[in-house]
C-alpha cells in the first residue's frame, strides 16, 4: 500500500502546483521556461504513475476489505461511467454546449469516475486509490473554475448540434467499447457482465 500512496503522491502533487502555487508555477516557468518546466512535469507525473500502478498490483495481491457492496451498486457505477465517458469526449470536441457550461469536463469526467468506483468497491486499496483522485478532482475543478471567473475565460459553443450529437455518440460508443473489452484487458473484470471480482 505503502508504493500506491507515494505513487499518488507524485502523480496527483505534480497535477496540483497549480491548484495550490500557481503564482509560484509561473514564477518558475518564466524562470527556467516552459520546455524544462514540462519535461520535470512529465518525470514526476510518469514516475508517480508507475508506482501506482506497481503499487496498485501489490495491494490487490493482500487485498483489505472494508465493505461489501451490494450488486445494485455495479449497475449504478455503470450509468455513472457512461457519464464519465461522454464529460471525456466533451472535453476533446471544439464547440459543445457541455464544454461551454462547466468549462472543465476531463476533470469532471475524473470525478465522477472515482465516484462511481468508490460506489462499488469495498477494498482499502479502492478507497485509497479512488477517493484520492475524488479529492483532487474536486479540488482541481474548483481552482480551474475560479481561475476561468477571473481570467474572463469563456468557451464558445458552435451553431448546430453537430457537436453535441458527436459527444453523446462517441462517448457511448467509447464507453461500451470499453467496459465491453478495454476494462477486460486492463483490470481483468467485465463491468457488463460476468463480473466475478472487483472494478
């Protein structure tokens, strides 16, 4: 446990200088420049993301329950990931309504991503893992949100519903394709059936 903690440590502190620094994240940029700035960036996030998951493998291997969630809870994980995928796509097509609403939605689609695992996982690994990225999304989005507010930042949304139609499409589709084979592949459970461990 001790290795997924410092991996969450590097990870989620290197995505959150700008949450709790960002006037000195600036300083140190117009310092050294952005090239070097982005390249320990990267160092810190890749090294924190390794030991978490090397960690996250060794906690499952001496998995400590903490609950038992009822079955219903993986049906509700499921909606929420659907909501998860479609904030994900939002966040990568120009010009949708719901870009233009919460300005953030890759953040959100990790907050509700961790909320729907914390939903159906009983673990102390799961809780740990997940209710970590649960407290920096939520810290994350708060600090983006106010920093748009002061910024005048604005996203503009397109004519049409072309964009629209293009994030509930995708996402769905994405979202099948993975909870159908990529959570498979990954985590070795189907969140759509057969699901004979935990998410």
């Amino acid at each position: 446990m001790s290795l997924l903690v410092l991996g969450l440590l590097l990870f989620l502190g290197s995505h959150s200088v700008r949450i709790v620094a960002d006037d000195w994240r600036t300083a140190v940029i117009a310092r050294m420049g952005d090239k070097p700035w982005k390249g320990l960036y990267s160092l810190a996030a890749l090294a924190g993301f390794l030991c978490l998951v090397w960690g996250f493998g060794m906690a499952r291997a001496a998995p400590i329950p903490l609950w038992s969630p009822p079955a219903w809870t993986r049906h509700l994980t499921a909606l929420l990931m659907l909501l998860s995928f479609v904030l994900l796509v939002a966040s990568y097509v120009p010009g949708n309504r719901i870009k233009a609403a919460i300005g953030h939605p890759m953040v959100a689609a990790v907050k509700v991503w961790a909320l729907a695992h914390l939903i159906a996982n009983g673990l102390a690994l799961h809780v740990v893992l997940f209710g970590a990225f649960l407290v920096w999304a939520i810290a994350d989005f708060a600090a983006s949100r106010r920093r748009d507010r002061r910024l005048g930042v604005h996203y503009p949304v397109a004519s049409g519903p072309v964009p629209d139609l293009l994030v509930l499409v995708l996402g769905v589709v994405l979202w099948w394709a993975f909870a159908r084979y990529g959570h498979v592949w990954l985590i070795g459970v189907s969140p759509l059936g057969g699901m004979s461990g935990a998410s």
